[in-house]
C-alpha cells in the first residue's frame, strides 16, 4: 500500500492493475467481507497473476457453503490462484454457531474430499489463536492432516474489537510444542510463531 495510493472506494473497483503495476507487490491476497461474493474474482485474480505478473495470488474465504464449491475452486485455479485459504474457528459444529451459519463445519470436509488439488490451487486453513479457542487448535490440526492440507496461525489482535484481554493466558511455548508435534501441518516456521506467542 502507498500513501498515495487509493485502493479501497465506496463502490468496488472493476480493475485494479494501475494500483497493481504501481505497487508492483510480491503477494496480492483477496481478502473480505467475503472476496467469493465478486463474480468478477476471476478477471481480478488473472489481472494480477498474468497482467501484473504477480509471483503470488491467494484468497481468504469464510467457506460459507453457497459460495465455497468446486467449480468455483477449479475457475479460479484457471485464472491463476495460488492459493485459497479458508478461514476455521473450531473443528466441530461450534464453527457454525460463531459464524452463524449451519453446516459449515460439514460442507469444509465435503469440499476439501471432492476437490482435486492437483488440478488447483493449494488449499490451507487459518485460524486465529486466541484463549477460548487454545484446546481447539490441535483438532483443527488434526483436521486439516486428514485432508492433507496445511494450517497457518496468526495472533489475535484487538484493533477490531478492543478486547485486549482476549491475549492472555497462552500457555508458554504452545504453540512451538505443536509445531514438534505437525512439523508438516503447522505451516508458521518456528521463529514466527515464537514471536506469535509473544505478541
């Protein structure tokens, strides 16, 4: 992002390769509300991948079940995603009930065993580590090593919210004691997630 550079409007942007050409980013990730909700993900994901030459594409859905599908997977592997990250709180029906949607905790296991993906994108799941989700990490780890994809943590932050106590009270080297555990699955090399911890 730049200073200069206005990339977010009221009203969603039809292009933004001369945000894209400027910048000339390493990584450009398609984040929400909910980027599966754009029917024109597609041109925008090309736009960066093969006009702007973007090394990395990726995106960050919330897999609502209507919008998280396989052909939608597919068209957005053609168009040059990377990588589709999809977001889990809870590797149960809890999931469902945070994100006040039903099923889909279920439809994410239908999906990553339909899905070929050695004909799309990688597929990896993000979780946000925060306290009264601690004893849920290791399910969703153990979760993810069923589909054999991958898992990638980041720290809670209060910006959003305000609660800063939600950091508190992790366990000393949690997270590194998981890693030792699904050195494959856990994708955050160790030193980050040290200072994950830490933050």
């Amino acid at each position: 992002k730049s200073n200069d550079t206005k990339v977010r409007t009221s009203h969603p942007q039809k292009s933004y390769l001369p945000q894209l050409l400027e910048l000339n980013p390493v990584v450009v990730g398609f984040v929400g509300g909910e980027p599966l909700l754009r029917k024109d993900l597609e041109g925008l994901v090309k736009e960066a991948k093969v006009d702007a030459k973007v090394p990395f594409v990726q995106i960050t859905t919330n897999g609502t079940p209507a919008l998280l599908t396989p052909e939608r997977y597919y068209s957005l592997s053609d168009a040059g995603l990377d990588r589709m990250n999809i977001s889990l709180d809870f590797a149960s029906e809890k999931h469902d009930e945070v994100r006040k949607l039903s099923g889909m905790y279920r439809h994410l296991g239908d999906f990553l065993g339909m899905v070929d993906r050695e004909k799309g994108a990688k597929i990896g799941i993000s979780t946000i580590v925060f306290p009264e989700q601690i004893e849920e990490i290791e399910k969703i780890l153990q979760f993810a090593q069923r589909y054999r994809v991958q898992v990638q943590v980041s720290p809670y932050n209060p910006v959003k919210t305000g609660d800063k106590t939600k950091g508190d009270n992790l366990p000393e080297s949690f997270l590194l004691r998981l890693k030792e555990k699904y050195p494959e699955t856990l994708v955050n090399p160790g030193f980050i997630l040290a200072r994950t911890e830490k933050f």
